[in-house]
C-alpha cells in the first residue's frame, strides 16, 4: 500500500457518516463495560483480572473460533449471562449506543432476543424489553443526532410458540422503536421458514420490517426458502449467495440488502481468509447485489469497529472508496428507522397527532 493511497483511506474514514445495520446487543458491549456490569450485579466471574477476562471473551484474526465453539463457550455463557436483567440490560444498550455515537455512528439498528436475557424466564419479560428501551431513549437524549432502533431476533432453535411471542413483544412495542424481526440463532434442522410465513404477515402488516440470518455459514443457507415464504427486505450476512448465481440475480432484482459483517466471518471462519472475502464482495459487485458494510460482533472481535471494517476493505483493496461511499448510502438507505432520525423524529414517531389534533378532538360534539 503506497502513501497515496493511505492518506486517500485516512481521508475516506474521517468523513464517511456511518450507519450500522446488523450488531448483536450481547457482542457490542465494550468489555469495559461488561465487566462493570459484571461486579454491579456481583457475577462470580473466572477471571480476576480485566485484561484476562477481555482477552477471554475476545477473537481476532489470529485467535479464531468456529461460530458454533463460540456460542457454545463464550456467548451463551458469558455474554448473554452479563447482558441479562433489567439493570444489565439497560446499561448494556445505553452505553453501545453512545459509545456507537462517539465512534462516529449516525445510525445504530441494535438486536438481540430478549427472550435470552430474561435469566431463563425467571424475569419478566416486558420489563427486559422496557430497561432496553429506557437505555437507547437515554443514549437518543444524550446524542440527539444519533437515530436508533431495536431489532428482535427470533431463534431458529426456539419453537414455534416461543419465536411468536417475541413477534408479539415487537409489535407490542413498536411504537417505542422496535423497528424491525430478525432469525437468528444456530443452524436447526428443525426450523423452516414456510411455518412462519403467516406470522412474518401479520409483523409486516403491524409495521416491523424483516431481516433474517441466512447464507452465512452452509448449515443455515436458506435464502431462497427466506425469499420465498418471509420476503425479507434485508438478509444478514448473506455471503454463500456468491456462490449462487440465480440467487444473486434474484437478490438484485427484489434489491433486498445483504447485511455483510466482513471480520465476523474472518473470526468465525465463516469465511476463509481475505482471498475469499475478496472472491465475495467483488462477485457481489459484478452481479448489482445490494450490499452493506456491518460489524455483527464489534466489541469481542479485536478491531471490528465500523470505521476499522471500512478501512481493512480498503487497505486490503477489496472495495474501492466509491463503493466504500456506495456502501455507506446503502446502509442509510436500507435502515428500518422512519427517515429523519435524532430524538425529534423518535418523539414524533410517538406522538400520535398535534396539540391542536388533540384539541380539535375534544371540542368535537
Ligand atoms: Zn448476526
């Protein structure tokens, strides 16, 4: 990488306005803060020491861990354990939020299953859903230019029933800024999405949108079952679909947005090496498919903040600065947040009519 072209890098990153579409509550939480969490609600951690616990719950490049070791060892455990209860809850998106702010994010779409961080039932579940909220309206107080919303994810592991009661819970709330569903979770044979069609209508019809994870590793690869029975406007991750030339076609054609998490699937060996990301997201230019840039885990991956992930496409010449550009248009653009942003447009969004409305309505015979 020659001098000109770093100092172009440098130039891109300091101006691009970022938004981020696709991060898991439990894997966006600074450790600093995990840890803070951790001693305020006096959890028996294995470590003594801060920095033996960052580096126990962190991946990078070169300490790597498949997706399902990973659930199984440290996000279950660990950190969907310290992001669980109404105090945890509410500092966790307060402090992601505002920390996405400082680093330069405009936009933050936050999801998680609040159907995991209820202690196993033992918590009730609107007041997970309702500390959640509180945090992200302090964060939108303290930033009133930051636009955020919250995602609910089902489970392809829950039953049905369980994943319709997070449906429900989103379109409880709504109208507080639960913006959109998503399916998450491990691979299961179990899961299909013909048997939640019906469901993902009555969503729509009460205004969520539809994201799923699908594509990023073989074992949960059902788009087109997705486009099929759920018509997602988005799909997280996404990635196999490179090696699908139909399915690309058909992606282009409905513009449904891939949610792509590039160091996420480095660390999680969804992806091989930066040759086959390269093969991806250049083949996805080729073929017009509409894609973003996101972090999916920024706070336990060493170096996947937003702007970082921008940077290592560039550095590496994957994306050019304006596709990096188109990248970041295109993220805006797919948000599920109303347009407008800031805390005046989430207050307007809840304010059902005018002062004057509500007036007229009361003098009306
Ligand atoms: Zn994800």
């Amino acid at each position: 990488m020659n001098d000109q072209a770093v100092a172009t890098s440098d130039d891109v990153l300091a101006t691009l306005p970022l938004a981020e579409l696709h991060a898991h509550l439990g894997a966006s939480i600074n450790p600093a803060v995990l840890w803070q969490i951790a001693h305020d609600m006096g959890v028996k951690l294995p470590q003594t020491e801060y920095e033996d616990f960052r580096q126990a719950i962190t991946l990078s490049v070169t300490r790597k861990m498949d997706l399902e070791e990973y659930f199984r060892q440290i996000y279950h455990p660990v950190l969907d354990r310290l992001s669980s209860g109404t105090h945890a809850v509410e500092q966790a998106t307060y402090h992601t939020m505002c920390g996405a702010y400082r680093s330069g994010i405009r936009l933050i779409e936050l999801r998680n299953n609040p159907m995991k961080h209820n202690q196993e039932a033992a918590l009730d579940l609107d007041h997970i859903i309702m500390a959640m909220i509180h945090g992200m309206e302090r964060a939108l107080l303290e930033y009133r230019r930051l636009s955020a919303g919250l995602i609910f994810c089902l489970d392809r592991t829950f039953d049905f029933n369980r994943n319709a009661i997070i449906v429900d819970k989103a379109i409880k709330y709504h109208e507080r800024g639960v913006v959109a569903i998503d399916v998450a979770g491990p691979a299961s044979s179990e899961f299909h999405f013909k048997d939640y069609a019906k469901l993902f209508e009555i969503a729509r019809r009460a205004g969520l949108h539809i994201t799923v994870h699908s594509g990023e590793v073989a074992a949960a690869t059902d788009m087109w079952e997705a486009l099929e029975h759920v018509q997602p406007a988005r799909i997280g991750h996404g990635i196999r679909a490179a090696y699908d030339k139909p399915l690309m076609k058909e992606l282009a054609r409905r513009r449904v947005v891939l949610e792509v998490c590039p160091l996420s699937n480095l660390a999680t060996q969804a992806v091989e090496n930066l040759d086959e990301l390269r093969f991806i997201l250049r083949t996805f230019v080729e073929n017009k498919v509409p894609f973003c840039i996101n972090t999916d885990w920024p706070e336990v991956i060493e170096g996947a903040h937003l702007r970082e992930e921008y940077r290592l496409l560039f550095e590496q010449e994957i994306l050019t600065e304006e596709e990096l550009r188109a990248c970041s248009r295109t993220a805006f653009g797919a948000s599920f947040i109303p347009t407008g942003g800031g805390l005046e447009a989430y207050l307007r969004r809840r304010r059902p009519a005018s002062a004057e409305d509500l007036l007229a309505q009361l003098e009306r015979p």
